[in-house]
C-alpha cells in the first residue's frame, strides 16, 4: 500500500487468510501507518510490527545524548547508534517500546543524519 487510508479494509483479510497457517505475523509500515488504531489492532491479532514514528521533541530529548559528535577524529567507518525505550504518546492508551537509530555525522559543524524513531511490538 502506499498510503494508510482503508488500512483496516486490506489488512484484515490478510491476516485472516494467514491465521491459523503461520505461526507469526510481522508488519512493517512507515509513518503513514503510525496510528494508535493501528497498533491496538495488531496486538489484539498477536501479530509483530514495527512502524516508523514521525519525530518529535520528546523523542529527541529521549536520545539527545546519541546526536553529539564524539571528540576526536571522526573515525573512517559509519557508526550507528541505538537506544531503546519506554514511550507514551498522548494518543496512545499505554506506553510502548520504542527504538531509536542514529547516524552522527562525520563532518564538522554536520549533526548527521536525522534520527529514526521505530514503534517496536514486543517480539517473543
């Protein structure tokens, strides 16, 4: 799909036909999908997912410590960052973990590469 409009008219027929057939179901959506009526549905269909978070300021005083340049000589390889946490957007009913990747720049005065914000089920 390219957009999140009638997500719910096409995805539960899929999950329906797989029901039964898979032992897990996974989903993966960018920020069009980042709707708290979207996760509770694929938790109540134990399916897995991870869905892109559009950024916000919570979310980048949560990793603020990850977006500072290292002293030193920037070194040759990319290096990526990784935080994971609790979160809880005002339209959600409960918090829930979230994974956040970022990829400081290598070049003076640059702060990189914007950070990227994953909602993240619990996967078991």
């Amino acid at each position: 799909m390219h957009s999140a409009d009638g997500w719910r008219a096409v995805l539960e027929p899929v999950i329906a036909r797989y029901r039964g057939t898979v032992r897990r179901l996974y989903f993966r959506g960018d920020a069009a999908f980042a709707n708290p009526e979207m996760y509770e549905f694929l938790e109540a269909e134990g399916a897995g997912y991870t869905i892109r978070l559009p950024a916000n300021n919570v979310l980048q005083n949560r990793i603020a410590y990850l977006l500072k340049r290292p002293a030193g000589r920037p070194p040759q390889e990319v290096r990526r960052y990784f935080a994971s946490f609790s979160y809880e957007a005002q339209s959600w009913k409960k918090p829930r973990r979230v994974v956040a990747k970022s990829l400081p720049s290598r070049r003076r005065g640059s702060s990189g590469t914007p950070p990227s914000f994953t909602r993240v089920s619990a996967l078991s």
